[in-house]
C-alpha cells in the first residue's frame, strides 16, 4: 500500500443543499476508491441510521465497499492521527479522506488543521474545500447567515443542488452573487447532490501552482486598473456594490444590487515587480492584522530579481509560499492576487500592495 500522502476534502454547503445525498454516492458508489469519511459531529443531519451505526462503541464502520465511515466525537486532529495509524499498521485500507462539516460550520479552522500540525501534515494534504450550495433557499441563507457567506468564500468548488426547483433567472442572479464573493471558485450545478466523483476529488484546490483560477475579466475592474488611480473617488463601489465588470460588460442584474455582502472579493494585478523584503513585512502585517477576516488569498507574483514566479496562497493567518516555473521567453510578466474575506479594507490592501512594487 503506498505510504504517499493521503488526499483530504473538506465537504461544507447550506442545511439541504444534497450534502447527504453526495456522501452517500461517495460511500455506496462502486469506483473503486476506499474512502474514509470523517462526520464533525455537531449534528442536525446525520447520514442515515441505516448507513451508519451511531449507537455502537465502535468509531469506525468498514463499509461492504471497502469504505470506511467515522464519527468525531472528539477532535478532528485525534481522529486523523488515528486513521492515520491505523492505515500504516495495515489495520484500515482507504485512499482518501472526506471531511463533512455540518450545516453552518466554519471550514476554516478545519482547513487550518493540515497546515498547523505537523503530524497531521505529514500524513494528509488537504486536496480541496467543497461547498453545496441549496438553489432554492441560497438567497434567504446568505442574506440571513454570515457562515453560508463565508462557506462560499472559503470554497475550491462550488456545487449548486436543487437548481431545477427556481427559474433560470434565479439561478443566474445566484451564479453572478457566489462569483463576487468568490471569483475563484468553478461553480456547478449538481442534481440534489449527484456529483460524479471526478468532480470531487483531485480538485488540487490547495496545491501552490501558478494558476490563478479566476477569471481574467475580473481582474479588469471596470475598465480602469484601481490601484493607479488613487485619488480618484471610489463612489462607484457604492452604489455599486462592490461589483466589478469587464469594459463593456453590462451588469445586468440590477435586484442583485440590495445584496451588499460582507463576503466579497478583489483583485489586484500589476506589471511593475515587486520588492521582495517590502512585500513580506507588508503581507505579514496584514496577515497578523486581519488574519481572522480573510478566508482565502493567493497569488502568482512578479518579483524584482528573480526569474521564477512566486506563488503564495493563505487560509485566515496560514500563508505559504514557494517559487513556481520560470517566466516563460516572452510571457508578460506581472503579478496577480486575489484576496477573499470578510469586510476587508480594499483601499488599504491595494495601497499598501502598491507601495510594495520596485
């Protein structure tokens, strides 16, 4: 049995987006794969009784497929160092691991576990974080929740269930709403839940690669890169509601307008290098300050006297970086970031982003 890392998935999504119904395909499902999966226990919707035996002394059930099913009762760190034991003394068998959280959890403190812990980090790599997001009652959830916004915000992948219950209007002004509060993530619509496995797994959602997956016309802010023009007034992002657009791209869902989102994104691009020891102070800074309020931050960075990409990417205070590929004969060489959080201060991180380049 290869004693390569084992793969991890954080599972997160609104009371009855499908989050069930997905774990149950995950374990009955015959593709071959032996899966752990780990319920944070704090729990409304359990999977069904017929599946899992809650009662008995025993944590883990083996599953006629070879999967295998855990209930936390203490915490997540113990849980996984023990799986982990057990898979190495041969006593369990299992590929990966998927992590749910119940209902209005937090991913992030989960997420942080991989990184913080040594143990843990030695024996897992947090592949993804999945968010399920219920078509049909999204809007009243994460107008009325700040944990639904920030399970969005937190997302690798987001899978929207239940969208055949509203009207394609609907399911587009959602679309265009999770996208401003998290341009990074591809969003799907899913069944109730019936997600292939593909979709799920392998995502590389945490790997520090030098792609920025987010779409390019995001970066475009309106027409006018905001980080050169700081005297101008940033009316515009009031009435607007911190929505940005490609030049000529209309926003055109004009009732999205009342959601004004304490999860929101942005991104900040530049073609001038930065200045690497200005940058670490200033990101350092910023991580210790507002740490708790971002969720989700990566870049690929153009930096001054180095002919390789920096690619940096963080959870709440977690950041971590490495050098990536070379710049390629030719490629344009710039620095892209996106940051993702609660209430952020725009103007103080672009400012302060800009007083970093050479």
């Amino acid at each position: 049995m290869s004693q390569g890392l084992i793969p991890a998935t954080i599972l997160t999504g609104f009371l009855g987006s499908g989050k069930t119904t997905l774990l149950k395909r995950v374990l009955t499902e015959a593709h071959g794969q032996k899966i752990a999966v780990i319920e944070n226990e704090f729990g409304e919707e359990n999977i069904d009784s017929d599946i899992l035996v809650t009662d008995t002394e025993e944590q883990i059930i083996q599953m006629s497929n070879g999967c295998v099913c855990c209930t936390i009762r203490e915490d997540l760190r113990t849980t996984l160092s023990e799986l982990a034991a057990k898979r190495r003394k041969g006593e369990l068998n299992f590929d990966r691991v998927v992590i749910e959280t119940t209902g209005l959890a937090d991913p992030g403190p989960v997420a942080q576990t991989f990184f913080m812990d040594d143990e843990i980090a030695e024996s897992y790599l947090l592949d993804s974080i999945l968010t399920l997001v219920d078509a049909k009652h999204a809007d009243t959830q994460l107008d009325t929740r700040q944990e639904a916004r920030r399970q969005i915000g937190f997302a690798d992948q987001i899978f929207i269930s239940k969208s055949d219950l509203v009207d394609a209007g609907a399911v587009d002004a959602l679309k265009h709403r999770i996208k401003h509060m998290n341009p990074r993530a591809p969003q799907q619509q899913v069944n109730f839940g019936e997600v292939p496995i593909a979709s799920v797994f392998d995502l590389k959602g945490f790997n520090l690669n030098a792609k920025l997956e987010i779409d390019p016309d995001f970066l475009t802010e309106d027409g006018h890169d905001h980080h050169h023009h700081h005297g101008h007034d940033h009316g515009h992002e009031h009435g607007h509601e911190g929505h940005d657009h490609a030049p000529g791209e209309a926003c055109n869902h004009p009732h999205h307008h009342a959601h004004d989102d304490d999860v929101k994104s942005f991104a900040f691009k530049s073609e001038r290098a930065f200045h690497a020891a200005k940058l670490e102070d200033f990101l350092g800074s910023i991580v210790q300050v507002y740490g708790p309020k971002m969720l989700r931050y990566k870049g690929v960075l153009f930096m001054k006297g180095s002919d390789r990409k920096v690619v940096f990417q963080g959870v709440h205070q977690l950041m971590g970086s490495d050098l990536g590929p070379k710049w390629m004969p030719g490629e344009k060489k710039q620095s892209k970031l996106v940051f993702i959080g609660v209430d952020l201060p725009r103007d103080i991180l672009l400012q302060g982003l800009e007083g970093c380049l050479v």
